[in-house]
C-alpha cells in the first residue's frame, strides 16, 4: 500500500470527493451546486439568519459564501435584507420559490439515492457521521 492510501486525510478526501459526484447528477437537475445544497439546507432549517449564521451553519467562510449567496438570490431562490438589529449585517431570507425549492429536493430523495449507492446499514451510518463529526470539532471547524 503506498503512502498516499495509508493517510486517514487521503481517506476522507476520496471519500468527500466520491459523495459530493454521487450528489452531482440529482443537484444539477435542480440546478444546485453541492455548496448551494448547503446553504439552502441550512436556511430551510432556519429562515431569516445572518451570513455569518449560515457560515457558522455550512463552515464556508465569507469570501465563499457570499459569491454563493448572491448566485441564489439571482435565481431568486433568497433576498439578501439589512438586519433590523444591526444595519451593517445581512439577513438572508427564503423566497416562497427558495421555500418551493425544498419540497423538490425532498421529492427527488437526494439522501435516499445516496444512501442506496453505498453498503453501510443505519449503524454504521450513524458512526461514520459521528466520526466525521468528532473531527470537525477536534479540528477546530
């Protein structure tokens, strides 16, 4: 076995790598990019944030994500409001066509397509998250 294929880091890579091309084909017929995916879960699950919330949501950093977030807006998917709390953050909001967008998402069951390509039953699913989990936080994510 060589080096490369003996680093956990490699492991993790290939294997974000492989999940993120399982995800492509499903995400393009809703014209999304893995990164907008993202950003739009983490509004679904809570509308009307902060940038920095969706950042400290997704762990993409402002430069990454405010390209993003203007993408989505132009698909008029979210606006991008000033905070009534403080006038120099952002909020961004759902639009009812972003909202709309979810029960698509849900419909072309991403998770279960996904999940149908890969041999690990509930438990080890289960593991690996937390694994995964534990070495973003360990990490300093």
């Amino acid at each position: 076995m060589s080096e490369l294929k003996k680093q956990v880091c490699f492991a993790l890579y290939s294997a974000s790598n492989a999940v993120m091309r399982a995800y492509r084909p499903l995400l393009d017929r809703l014209d999304l990019t893995y990164t907008q995916y993202l950003v739009m879960l983490s509004l679904w699950a809570e509308d009307g944030v902060s940038l920095k919330q969706i950042g400290q949501d997704t762990g993409l950093d402002a430069g990454t994500l405010t390209p993003i977030v203007k993408r989505l807006e132009s698909k008029g998917w979210l606006t991008r409001t000033v905070s009534a709390e403080d006038e120099r953050q952002k909020c961004v909001v759902l639009t009812d066509t972003g909202r709309a967008l979810q029960a698509e998402v849900r419909a072309s069951c991403l998770a279960d397509n996904l999940r149908n390509q890969v041999d690990l039953n509930d438990a080890e699913l289960t593991q690996l998250k937390g694994l995964c989990d534990r070495i973003s936080s360990q990490l300093g994510r």
